[in-house]
C-alpha cells in the first residue's frame, strides 16, 4: 500500500494458523512479499491470530472503553526480523459474567470508523460475528455470536445433514431466509425448536434443502439480531462483502433497520493504514508514515 492507503498490489491464500505455525510465520510472510517483490525496507501491518498466544507474538488487548484509534500506537513490534514488523492489539471486554474478544476485526473497525464517525453501532458478520457499541471513536462494548460456526456446525454435524444438503450458499431473496429472520427476531426463544421443524417439514412436507437450509440460515441470523438488541429504525453500519454481506442486509432491512453498508476489505486496508500512521508517529518514524 502506498503512503495515502492506495492498495499497489494484493496476494492472498488459504493458509490458516496451524499451517503458518508449522512452516514459521516470517517465512511465510516473505514468501508472499517475495510475491509482490516487495522491498526489505517496506514495514509490514499485522492484525488477526498472529498476534494470539498461539501465534507468532502475543500482541495482547485494548481493554473496553477503548479508543479504536490507539491501536496502532499500541502495537507490538515482532522482535529478530529484518524487516520492521508490527502487530496490532484486539480488544476485550473483562466482564466475569460475559468476557468477550476480538481480533482481527478491531483493525476492519478502526477502518469502518473513519467510513462512519458518527455510527452509534456497527455489525460485522462471520464465522463469529461481532456487534460493537461506540461513542465517537471509542468503543464501550461488543458482543460475539457464533452464527456462522453454528450454521456450518449443524449443517455438517447434525441430523439436518440430509435435511439442509449440508453447508452451501443461500440466496438472500429466499422467501424461506426471511420468515426464518423474522421467527428467530421476534421468537429467539423458540429457536432449537425451530431447527428441528426443518427436519419434520422435510419428512411431512418434503421441503427442499435450498429452502431448508436457506430457513436455518435465517433463522440463526435472526436470532443473532434478537441477541444483539436490534431495534426497528436502528441505524446500523454493517461491515461485511460478498455472500454474507447480501444475507446480513437482507436480514437487517426485514427487520426495519437503516443500513450503512462499509465495505470489509476497504475497511481493513484503511485500519492498516491508519494503525501504522499512529504508530509510525508515537515511534518518530514519520518519514515513511
């Protein structure tokens, strides 16, 4: 990325952390600059599970209240590399009733932000999907719900196997997504009983999987936003691309919300950005900030 947040050049993979760990984490990562012949001098931004216990250095958390903009000049330098490598902190929230995590998605937020300072709540849908709470540019809260592990979950693992065809993609404009949306908003109580009338609706009334699995769906998305608090004319920045980000708005504009969609991806490369121009200014190393 140039100086202004310009993306110059992009290299992706499907390498999860357990893989990462086992070939070492800066080779890796040179691979993939050697890829895009980046310079040695060029810094390099982490975010996500690089930064866990697990992961290359522990980057540690911001505690809630937590200005998202001090991430960056709270980040943590990788010790023995040649190249100047930064990893930024998540953030957490102490409580002993609901303690709560993020990371990763702190830098999509801090990005998403500057998109929408004047958000009041922000959602960021995936395999664990996050709501968060901000006053100005400090976050007061967030809350995880596990939506997309559970789809994948009971898809996969479950007797609605058969019934739902396994995990695939669901279509938004799906009649069966958004009564699915509306009885897990309205009904969140009724859920597990829910799951299994898509079993019985399948040996009654033999419903298709795409309809089944498009019913599951909504109906977890739907108790996702009863969980969340969602209100009817709630303004919600909804932080999400492709597939997901369809099902989200979807789901969100059934249940009378006002959506600002942010792109994900944009809203990453700007928290980079922004994280590195922070810490390039605590550390004095403006000259490449």
């Amino acid at each position: 990325m140039s100086a202004d947040g310009t993306v110059l050049a992009e290299h992706r993979s499907h390498e999860g952390m357990s893989e990462v760990a086992a070939s070492g984490f800066e080779t890796v990562l040179e691979r993939h600059l050697s890829a895009l012949s980046v310079p040695e001098e060029i810094p390099v931004v982490i975010c996500g599970m690089a930064g866990s216990r697990q992961g290359w250095v522990e980057a540690g958390y911001l505690d809630t209240p937590a200005n998202i903009a001090a991430i960056g000049e709270n980040a943590t330098r990788v010790p023995g590399t040649a190249r100047e490598i930064i990893i930024v902190p998540g953030l957490a929230v102490r409580s002993l009733n609901e303690p709560d995590v993020m990371r990763g998605e702190e830098t999509q937020l801090l990005g998403a932000y500057f998109d929408m300072p004047d958000g009041a709540r922000y959602c960021m849908p995936g395999t664990h999907s996050k709501w968060v709470t901000m006053h100005g540019s400090v976050v007061t809260g967030f809350e995880t719900f596990m939506t997309g592990e559970l789809f994948a979950t009971i898809t996969g693992k479950t007797i609605l196997t058969y019934s739902t065809g396994g995990e695939g993609p669901v279509d938004a404009r799906d009649p069966a997504f958004a009564n699915g949306v509306r009885d897990g908003w309205t009904r969140p109580e009724l859920t597990t009983h829910h799951l299994f009338s898509i079993r019985a609706g399948q040996l009654l009334h033999d419903t298709k999987q795409t309809e089944n699995r498009a019913r599951l769906s909504g109906l977890l998305i739907g108790a996702e936003l009863a969980g969340a608090g969602l209100r009817g004319g709630e303004e919600i920045g909804l932080v999400a691309s492709g597939g997901l980000q369809r099902l989200y708005h979807a789901a969100l504009s059934e249940c009378g919300a006002k959506i600002r969609d942010i792109d994900a991806d944009v809203a990453v490369q700007r928290g980079l950005t922004e994280a590195w121009r922070s810490y390039s200014v605590k550390t004095g190393d403006r000259k490449r900030a």
